[in-house]
C-alpha cells in the first residue's frame, strides 16, 4: 500500500506508536478533538493494527513537536485522511516487533501472531511484548512501501461502539482548557474594537479600576487593550465598565439590510466557472429560484479560552483551536516569533466546529504572555465576545436555473452563488488591533485541488448529486463582507445542498412526479439508491399525504461533496403558530464504520444543529458590526424542540471510511424545507423559517 500523504508528511514512526513502561500504548496524531469522536476512532483503528486490548491505549493531547503535523482538523476528514495514516504506521511497528521477536525465537515471522502486545507462537505466548522487546526495535525511522494492513474481517476493534476516552474527564471536570487554573494564574479581558476600523480616543481609566474593585493592570497597545489581575472578578469588572464608558471613532455603521443574503449581490466580487460552457439557446422549459442562507454564529456553549506564558525565550500556549501547528504559526507571525520558539498544547474546549474565536483567545495571552515574562496568562471570552467578534459562518445567496426535457428530466443545471470568505483564516483579530500595520508573511495562495483547480469551500455541493448531462457552477467570491467570515460546518455544502434539493422538488412538481421517484430516475449508482430507497422505506414515504394541510413529509439526498458518505433524510414537520419538526429519519452509507456510536452520534448531532439553522438561526448586522449580545438576541433550538431522530448506518466495510460529522446537516435543512413546502402548499426558499418570515412569504405570493 503506497504509504498516506500525513504519513508521508511525518515520517518517523515514532512521532505515531510508542510504548511506555506501565504496559501502555501511545497512540498520536496531529487531529484534535473537540466533541466529534475522533480521537476514539483514530485510537481504535491503531489498537487493532497493533493488536492490543481497548485497555492499555493511550492518547495524549496533540502538542507541537510531540504529535504529527497534520495541520487542522476540519472537513470531516480525520478518520478518512489520517486514519490510513495511523493505520499504516502501526501495522508496520507490529510487523518490525514481530521480526525482533522472530529474531530471538530463532523462527520465522509467519509462525508468530501478536495477541494483546504479547507474541504468540503456536497459539502459546512466549516472553515476549512490545514492552520487552521496545529497546531493540528502533522506531524512529521512515514507514515503509508495500506495508500490508489488516482486513475488515479480520477487525476487533475497529467496527464496533467502544467508550469514548475523553468523557469521563469532561464528566469530573478535568478536561476542558476552561479548568487550567496554575498557581501563579493571570487572569485577563480584553476590550474589544466595535469593528477592525475603529480607534480608541477616550477611556477614563479611573472609573475603570473602580469599577474593578481590585489591583488591575490596564495595558494597551496600539488599538489592543487588556485588563490583568489575579483576581478574575476584578478584570470581568473593568471590562464590562469599560466597555460601557469607552469612546471610538472610525468604527463604522452597517446598515441592518447588509443581514440579508440578498444583499451580497451590492459587493464587490470576483467571478469564476466551473463545469461545462452554456450551450445555444434552446427551446427547452426553462425553470429558476432563488435560495439564501443568513449568516449564522457558531453558538458555541463555552466562550473561547486561551492560556499561554513567556519563559526564557519561549513562548507556550494551551488552546482548543483546531490545528496546533497551525496556530503556532498564526501566533509567530502575529508576534514577530521564530516558529522554533513556541510550543502549542492542545486542550479541549467547547466545540468550534470550524473557526470560532479559540484561535483569537490564543493570540490575547500569548501576546499578554510575551509582554509579561514570567507569568501565565489566562483569557476567557464573555459571551458577548464569541457573539460579536468571533468569525461567523458566512451568508449566501443561491441562484439556480434548469431546464426540463420532454420528460421532465433535468438536462441542464446552473448554480450561480454569491458569497464571502467560508475559510478565513489568517492574522488574529489581536494582530489587527497593534500598531504593526501588515503581516511579515507572504499573502497565503489560493489552495488548489488535483487538477490544478482553486478550492473554493463556497461551491462544495452546488452540483447535485444526479445523472444531469450539462452542469456549471458560477462563483462570484466576495473578498470583503462587511464582516468577518470564516468555516463554519461544512462550508458551503450544507446551504448548497438546502437550496439543490428543494429546487429538485420544484421540478419535480413541475414534471408532474412524485420526490422519490424523480430523484431515483436520475441514480445510476447503486449505493445512491439504496440510501434513497432505504430512507423512504423506513419514513414510510408511500403514506404521503395531500399538501397544505399544515403537516409535511419532506425527503433530501446527496453525495457528500459529491465523492463521499451517501446520505437519505426524510423530515417530518407541523406548521402552526410555528414550524416545529417532529422527527427526522436518515440513512448512511459512509464506507468502513469504525465506531458506530460515535458516527450516530455525528449524524444525530448535524441534524439537530441543522433543525436550529433551519428554523431559528440568524445573525443581525446594525451599528459598526454584529449586533448579537446574547442568547436572547441569538435563539437556538430547544432541548424540548429536539426531533425524534432515526439513524440506520449501512453496513459497507468493504469501502472505506469517509468522513460523517458533515454529511447530514445540508439534506437535514433541504429535507425541513421540503416538508415545510408540502404543509404549506407554499414554497418558502429564505432561511430561517421563522413565523415572520414564512408570513411575509405567503403575503408576497398573494
């Protein structure tokens, strides 16, 4: 097996497999964990490669220059991309022990198995363990070609719903960066520019130390101002009077109307194509809608924290960003460091999904830290912070254009989009605010794909996941919103996918067909059909009623970023004073399952975060930037407002693993909205579908 491009990136076994003295194994890799499973999954894959009992793994936080470089954690790719990587690695260690046991034994390697870390010959254990024989293999040279991994059938471990290795800290309160409380602990705020424009020019520091309480520091630099104490009351005290006396000028005043997607269309853009050129006109019947999405907050339950200390020429930081390499990097840049002087430790914190402000509290102490040698750093987050200054997912507007053979078939596609930045990653909002004006480091290239093609997370899914002879995807990427964007779950995937399936449903209506039944005309691929056909069954599609009778039966499907998971989801909702779904079924087939609780987990947690999009979510732009403070002016669902979730994994070991804590929040939405269309016998195609915006929909058809 050619050897996996993280693998390859980081080649020495040793930075992947090693074995300590208590009888334990270590198993690292360079993707974090924050609330998804993956590091039980990646753990579990390396268990079974290395035959050893669920019992003696063992996992560390992944810290620069201990854990590979695999840079961030995003994409729903952990187990796909580094799961070969750390299967790979710990087959071979296995195989190089069992040569050293072979050695010794006087034996050859195939008369030898490994059975819980200890050697096995002729079905009797012999003395030796990975643990004895860890002085004679020398682990810190490259992987190997031709490396042979064990087979599904073959597998223990991997397939099958073992604990979770990082709950029971949660549980007890010991895992979360939130918890990091050294002795010598300083604790800081920092007061926040209403927008990256604005200066300050007035703020009564008098007022603010007595509205502390307590002996604080007031540090500033440049636009970057900071309250620190040992006394957390005392800061949370200065900051909160501070932000209310504080004067700034040049900070900017967006208008409300600059919340809507529409609006997208008044920026400044760049247009790029994608798929085959638009053909002569035809005489075909011709269809068009348009789909939005607003900008959405990642919500996270915790605000970010950030702990670092400066300590003889180097710089250590704890974080629950996504990547900590990557962070490392964003801080040297940010600070004028060499790489080589600091070192980034992964803690976990709330979940981020994407780029929420954990990478900005990082920067706060680490430049607080660099500024005061000797102490360790603390910064929290308010939650007005995490609300207003952290990037949000982006808005978009989705403009799509069919045209219908004689049979109603789909024979050409157009998906026209505008959207800002969904990956924008870069200089810490801390940078921004000193006095050095532009980053030391060269303006990062566009990422390209195979094939020469520039990636752009804002066209993921625009293609449907059908048999359609002619489609194109037109791009115009915004490069300044009037606010900071940056990923949020799946990028462009999920609104792309919302806006493709209901419009397959109104083309389907248009064709005079049944959903299902249009969609399986297009599906060639026979795991397509099956998740589609599966789900309808298990919805029990064939009972769908009339339309407009204020309960709906709505059905979506796609391939993942078209080349991954196969997912079905049929929703069920009411439509009354408000639209509430009462249960949401799904069907995926995402390959190899390597923990099947953890990937239920996943898909269940991606519908229920989907449900909130669809009926709730909206950012509010007023003033110089967001204006969210609270979770009163940021309503999420409910835990009474949780559908009822129905989860079937097809079983398809014999492909592999792909990602899963993506794959069904994009046809969740499409599935609510489709149902919402058929309770209303209305199609209401902007998100959220609040009872506003639903009646001012109906009014605007009458």
């Amino acid at each position: 097996m050619t050897i996996p491009p993280t693998l390859a990136g980081n080649p020495s076994l040793d930075r992947w497999v090693g074995f300590d003295a208590d009888g334990k194994v270590r198993i690292a890799f360079g993707k974090v964990e924050y609330g998804q499973g993956t590091m039980t999954a990646l753990a579990q894959i390396g268990a079974e490669e290395l035959d050893v009992d669920w019992s003696r793994v063992r996992i560390d936080e992944p810290a620069t220059g201990a854990a590979p470089d695999e840079g961030l954690t995003v994409g729903s790719m952990s187990v796909e991309m580094s799961g070969p990587a750390v299967r790979m690695a710990c087959a071979e260690v296995r195989g190089l022990f069992l040569d050293a046991a072979a050695s010794a034994l006087g034996c050859e390697r195939d008369e030898l198995t490994m059975v819980d870390g200890t050697v096995h010959r002729a079905g009797r254990a012999t003395a030796h363990t990975y643990w004895t024989l860890a002085k004679d293999v020398d682990l810190r040279r490259p992987p190997s070609e031709g490396v042979v991994a064990k087979t599904p059938d073959a597998y223990r471990i991997v397939g099958k719903s073992v604990p979770r290795l990082d709950l029971a800290p949660k549980v007890f309160g010991a895992a979360f960066i939130h918890d990091m409380l050294p002795a010598d602990v300083v604790h800081a705020r920092v007061l926040r520019q209403p927008s990256s424009h604005a200066r300050l020019v007035e703020l009564n520091e008098a007022a603010v130390r007595k509205a502390a309480g307590a002996a604080i520091e007031i540090f500033r630099e440049g636009e970057f101002v900071a309250f620190l104490s040992s006394s957390e009351a005392a800061v949370e005290a200065a900051l909160a009077r501070a932000g209310e006396i504080a004067r700034w000028d040049n900070a900017g005043d967006i208008a409300p109307a600059m919340s809507e997607a529409q609006s997208l269309k008044s920026l400044p853009s760049e247009q790029f194509e994608l798929g085959a050129p638009k053909g002569e006109p035809s005489n075909r019947r011709r269809i068009s809608a348009t789909y939005s999405k607003p900008y959405i907050s990642h919500g996270s339950l915790g605000p970010s924290c950030g702990v670092a200390r400066w300590q003889d020429g180097r710089l250590t930081v704890w974080t629950h960003a996504q990547g900590v390499y990557p962070i490392r990097a964003t801080i040297a840049d940010g600070l004028g460091l060499a790489v080589e002087q600091i070192e980034a430790h992964h803690v976990q914190g709330p979940g981020n999904y994407g780029h929420n402000g954990s990478d900005d509290a990082a920067f706060d102490a680490a430049l607080l830290a660099l500024r005061h040698p000797g102490r360790t750093i603390r910064v929290q987050w308010r939650r007005e912070d995490e609300f207003r200054h952290a990037p949000v997912g982006t808005a978009m507007l989705i403009e799509l254009t069919a045209e219908l053979d004689a049979s109603g078939r789909i024979a050409d596609y157009t998906a026209e989009l505008w959207s800002p930045p969904q990956t924008g990653r870069g200089r810490a909002i801390g940078a921004r605010a000193l006095p050095r004006a532009e980053s030391s480091a060269p303006a990062a290239p566009p990422v390209m794909m195979r094939g020469g093609m520039r990636f752009s997370g804002a066209v993921l899914n625009a293609k449907p996941s059908y048999d359609i002879a002619a489609t194109r995807i037109i791009e115009h990427a915004i490069s300044r919103p009037p606010v900071r964007t940056s990923s949020l779950r799946g990028l462009g995937g999920p609104p792309n996918e919302f806006a493709g399936e209901c419009f397959i449903d109104e083309l389907a209506e248009a064709a005079g067909a049944d959903p299902l039944a249009y969609r399986l005309a297009m599906l060639s691929d026979a795991r397509a059909r099956h998740a589609l056909t599966r789900v309808a069954e298990r919805a029990q599609w064939s009972r769908r009623w009339k339309a407009g009778t204020g309960r709906g039966l709505g059905l979506a499907f796609c391939i993942h970023r078209n080349r991954g998971a196969y997912v079905g989801v049929v929703a069920e909702v009411e439509a009354a004073e408000e639209v509430r779904v009462s249960k949401v079924w799904c069907v995926a087939d995402a390959g190899l399952i390597v923990n099947p609780d953890g990937a239920r987990n996943q898909i269940e947690g991606g519908i229920v975060m989907a449900t909130s999009w669809a009926l709730k979510e909206q950012v509010r732009l007023e003033g110089p930037g967001i204006a969210v403070k609270s979770w009163d002016d940021y309503p999420i669902l409910r835990f009474d407002e949780v559908p009822e979730v129905e989860i079937e994994l097809v079983h398809a070991p014999q492909h592999p693993a792909v990602g899963i804590g993506e794959i069904s929040s994009g046809p969740a939405m499409a599935a609510i909205g489709n149902a919402l269309a058929h309770a209303l016998g209305a199609r209401i195609r902007d998100l959220p579908f609040t009872r506003e915006r639903i009646a001012a929909a109906l009014l605007a058809e009458r």
